[in-house]
C-alpha cells in the first residue's frame, strides 16, 4: 500500500502515534540529544582561530569568515609557495575554506587527516581509555587512514565528535555539471563509506551516480560530491524529528555551494533526512543550482514545491518498499517535515525507481532511481522516466537531450 491509496483514518493513526511517540521522547530525554557535544572544543574552531591571528609577510590574512569570492581573490593573489605554506600551517583552516582552490583544500586536508590520524594512534595506547574508547579510536584511525589513500580529492574535514567529511569524485574545476549527494541520518566519519551495502553510504552513492552519470552522458565533463559535512541525527529520535540538524546542514550547505568554482549547474541529491537539509536550504540556493532531486524523503519543510522558494527545478523519488511512506506527513509544533514530496499535492516531478529496495536502494546500478539522477544530473531531462505514464515529469522540456 503506498502513500496515494492509504485509508484517510489509517493515516491519522499513523500519525497521532507517532507524535505520540515523539513527546513521550521529549519528556524523557528532553533535547539533550539536540544538545550533546556543543561544549567540547573544536579543533576546526580552534585552527580558525590560529588563521585569525595569522600573518603572511607581515600581512593579517583575510577573516576565515569572509565570502568565497573575497578568499578566492585572496589566494589567486598568492604564489605557489605560499598557498602550500599556509596549508601546512594551517591545515584544517584552510581545507574547509569555502573559496580556497579546490587543489590547495585536498592538500590541507591530507595534512590535517594525517595529524588526525596520529592522534588517534596515541589514543590506541592511552591505557585511561576505556575498551571501548581504544576500539573506536582504532576505527577512526583506520578511517583517517583510508580517507588518505592516494587519488582521494577529501573536500572538508572535521574530526571534532562523529566528524564530518565531503569528497570529491572527478574534478570540480573543469567539470560542465556537478552533482553533490546530501545523506541523512546516522552519517558521519565511521558511515561515510561502507564495505557491506555500499550504495547506503554516501561515497558508494556518490561513486555509482559519478559511474552512472559516465554512462548516461559520455562527452559530458561531470564532478560528483558526496557531501557529508553537516551534523546528522543519530538514529529516528528527537533530532530526525526536528528541523535543527537540518538547520545547520542547509547554512553549511549553501557555503560550500557558494564556494564552488566555475558556474556550471549544480544537482542536489537528497536522500531521506538530507531532503530536509536540502528543503530548508532551498530558499537561498545560488542561481547556479539548477535541480533537487529528493528519494526516501520525509517531507522538506514545505507544503509544496513551490513553497520551497526557489527557481530550481524538483524531481522526487519512493520505492514502493521504503518504509518512510509510513512517516505521517505533517509538521505540528515544529516535529515532523511537511508534505509527502512524491505526492500530486506538492507538485514535485515525480520519477520513477523501478527496481530500488528498500531505503537505501535508490543509488545500487541497474535501479531506474540511480538512471534518472544520472540523466538530471548529466541534464539529458527529456530521458527521465517518469513514476507513473499518466504523469508528464518532463513537463516544460522540449526538444533534443537537453533543457
């Protein structure tokens, strides 16, 4: 039964159980989980700091929150040697800098991953630690590790509690269209990449749709982003039922999307709660993104496609085994995320994903989902398939590949 032939009643009692669900967490827990963690340092906040008091032949260096065309001005005004002197003084400062040349942020973060990782290597060894404090640190330090391996393009890197990271599949600065795959919950350092059920976590997505995109469109220059710099709920509690994370993720989002090189479109990609991150974010998008594609999504903060805000055009996905078609579609008191977006009511362009299982099938090959990102992404509209024949997702578009 999916979400177009569901029993008005049955629909309600979803619902009122799950907002019931949902306050008896809030009397229990209260919004510690929303709260965790905020009081611990930061070690990107404290590279900033040390850029802030930083100076390059005598010369203050430009506020590390100064737009990206400021710091893009900044570095190009700079030679070689001193762009790779402050990645090495400067690591994590400077491989997070929305507006630093893609090439010199690769650099700074292999340095700052390094560093990261011999941190975690004396951690292995601290007999304070607890069992399970050595086996995580020995987690991480295999991730740092792997994340380092050569041909790795890692974007942004934060090691600060679950971590964040974004990675670059192609290259960012000649591409003809980009693409950026925004994951949901449980992402971090540990989940970005996964050996069993590898399309589940944001680098085999991001990996299959750059592969995908390849196949879809041969002659076309594409760069994919797996995009997991932002906090993301731990498991279905209080905080996948909220906006907050969510929040945050869209003012990250939208700075890395400003901070990009070139002008070629963009494609958001966004899966289960990452479509909220990207619903709130839509709003103020730069021009240049031209299309959101949402799958598995529990609504995005908006009644309709419209009531997003923005010119880029909407396409979204469910398959009909994803249990977030069980998610009560509504937003009351701020719990919960607005509209179904693959309903007829919001207006989306509602694609097909023949073949994709469950939840986080929509990036495996061979899946209709992953060929319809491929052909948005690549701009070949007019060889989206559409969810349902009765139903023109391609509306508007005419003539030729292309739109």
């Amino acid at each position: 039964m999916t979400s177009f032939d569901t029993p008005p009643q049955l629909t309600i009692g979803r619902a009122l159980l799950a907002l019931a669900v949902v306050f008896v967490m809030l009397a229990t827990t209260g919004w510690t989980a929303v709260r965790q963690h905020r009081t611990a340092p930061s070690p990107l906040q404290t590279a900033l700091t040390a850029w802030e008091h930083g100076r390059l032949n005598g010369h203050a260096l430009p506020a590390p929150q100064s737009s990206p065309a400021r710091l893009a001005h900044f570095f190009a005004s700079l030679d070689p040697h001193q762009r790779d002197w402050l990645a090495g003084r400067y690591p994590l400062a400077v491989g997070n800098m929305n507006g630093a040349p893609v090439a010199l942020r690769y650099r700074a973060n292999r340095i700052a991953l390094d560093q990261a990782r011999k941190v975690e290597s004396e951690r292995v060894h601290d007999n304070r630690l607890s069992s399970v404090g050595h086996t995580e640190a020995k987690q991480r330090r295999k991730r740092f590790a792997l994340l380092t391996a050569p041909g790795r393009n890692i974007l942004a890197f934060d090691p600060m509690g679950n971590g964040r990271v974004a990675e670059v599949f192609g290259d960012l600065t000649t591409a003809q269209r980009v693409s950026v795959v925004v994951p949901g919950v449980d992402t971090n350092l540990l989940t970005f990449q996964r050996t069993f059920r590898p399309y589940s976590a944001p680098v085999g997505m991001a990996r299959s749709l750059y592969a995908a995109e390849r196949t879809a469109s041969s002659h076309t220059r594409t760069a994919v982003i797996a995009w997991a710099d932002y906090t993301a709920p731990a498991g279905l509690g209080v905080d996948a039922a909220t906006s907050m994370r969510a929040d945050d993720g869209a003012v990250r989002l939208n700075a890395m999307l400003r901070g990009l090189p070139g002008s070629s479109p963009v494609a958001l990609y966004c899966h289960s709660y990452g479509s909220v991150v990207c619903g709130v974010a839509a709003r103020h998008l730069p021009a240049r993104v031209s299309d959101i594609a949402v799958a598995g999504s529990p609504g995005m903060r908006a009644e309709t496609a419209s009531g997003l805000g923005t010119h880029a055009r909407v396409w979204s996905t469910r398959d009909k085994d994803d249990w977030i078609q069980d998610v009560p579609y509504m937003e009351v008191g701020g719990l919960g995320h607005g509209a179904d977006p693959v309903s007829p009511e919001f207006g989306a362009r509602v694609v097909s994903s023949a073949d994709a299982k469950g939840h986080t099938g929509y990036f495996e090959p061979g899946t209709e989902s992953l060929s319809n990102f491929a052909e948005i992404g690549t701009g070949s509209y007019r060889s989206v398939r559409c969810a349902a024949a009765d139903h023109d997702c391609r509306k508007s578009f005419s003539g030729g590949a292309s739109a």
